[in-house]
C-alpha cells in the first residue's frame, strides 16, 4: 500500500471519491432525508457519528479477525456492529429529540442499511488503512456525506420557490440535481492525481 497523507485521506473521502456523488452510497437517505437543511444536517451528524464509531470498530474487528485466521467473518461481523450502533444512535435520538425522530422517520433506522457505511469499513480494509487513518478516512466520508446532503437540501429548499414546468417537477427534477451535483463533484477528480 502507497502511503497516503492524512489530509489527502481526508480530501478524498470527502470530495474526490464522495461516497454518495461519485460511488453512489447511500442514496436512499441522499434522495429521501434531503428535502429540509435541518434534517438533512441532523441527518448527516447521525451518519457521520455511525461511520466514525463503525470505522474505529471494523478495524479492530479486522485485527482481530486477522490474528485468529478467520477474515472470511468479516463481512458479517461489520453488518452485525452497524445495526448495533444504528439501534444504540436511534435510542439516543429518540430519547434526546423526539421531534428529529419524527422527522428523520424510517430513514433512521434505514441508516443501518445504508451502503456508504458498510463501503466505509470495506474500503478502509481493503485499502490496509491503520487506526488513525481508519478514522480521518471516517470522518471525511462523514464530512462528504454530509456536504452532499446538504448541498441537495439547499437546492431542493430553493425550488420551492422557482417556477418549475410541471414535467420535472417531484423526483424529476430531485434526480437532475443529483446527476448534476455528481458531475459537479466529478471535477474533483483532478485533485487525486
């Protein structure tokens, strides 16, 4: 493995290989959860926070599953300890801001769910990342997640106010933006190389 700096670990996760606009994880809560800046924002905290706490976890489960020889566990042991957190994060959500809960609905469960964090503990073993670069690798998909989905909701709260044609209105005109947001994102593909 090349080694890579923090910060570029940081700057690809987030902008350059964004897990939602150029991997296209997570689009369910991407499409969904993107309608208001509010939950859109709460929503992107709630993932990152999952994403940080399932990195720090799939690599020690992989330093574990490594030393006793059975790295054919780990797909399914990653599933298992994000379900578990997503319940133990709906819990607290639930608990602390019940308004939020009600917000977010079925999306938050459906965090459990979500691609972007299993392609979060894939990636980072798959590219042999240590604990620290395990978690700025976390914290910058976190970031980019996030960054997309707020991007949508500020877009999707502006055309409330524009006079769309009746043709694209609803998921139409939803879907145009995400492909335009992805080929926006696409530009920073200059910066990796």
């Amino acid at each position: 493995m090349k080694e890579e700096s923090l910060w570029f670990i940081f700057i690809n996760a987030s902008l350059i290989n964004n897990f939602v606009l150029a991997y296209f994880l997570g689009i369910c809560p991407f499409l969904g959860v993107s309608g208001k800046m509010e939950t859109a924002t709460k929503m992107g905290a709630a993932v990152t926070f999952v994403m940080i706490i399932s990195s720090m976890s799939a690599f020690g489960i992989h330093s574990l599953l490594t030393a006793i020889n059975a790295p054919f566990l780990q797909l399914i042991s990653y599933i298992v300890v994000i379900a578990a957190i997503v319940q133990l994060v709906e819990m607290v959500i639930k608990k602390m801001s019940p308004t939020l809960f009600k917000a977010l609905g079925i999306f938050l469960p459906l965090i459990s769910t979500n691609c972007s964090i299993l392609g979060l503990a894939i990636f980072q073993t798959g590219r042999e990342y240590g604990f620290f670069e395990s978690l700025v690798f976390a914290v910058g998909a976190g970031t980019g997640f996030t960054l997309a989905l707020v991007l949508m909701a500020g877009l999707r709260e502006q055309l409330d106010f524009a006079d769309i044609p009746k043709v694209v209105k609803g998921t139409a005109i939803t879907l145009l933006i995400a492909g335009i947001l992805s080929l926006t994102f696409m530009g920073f593909s200059g910066l990796g190389s």
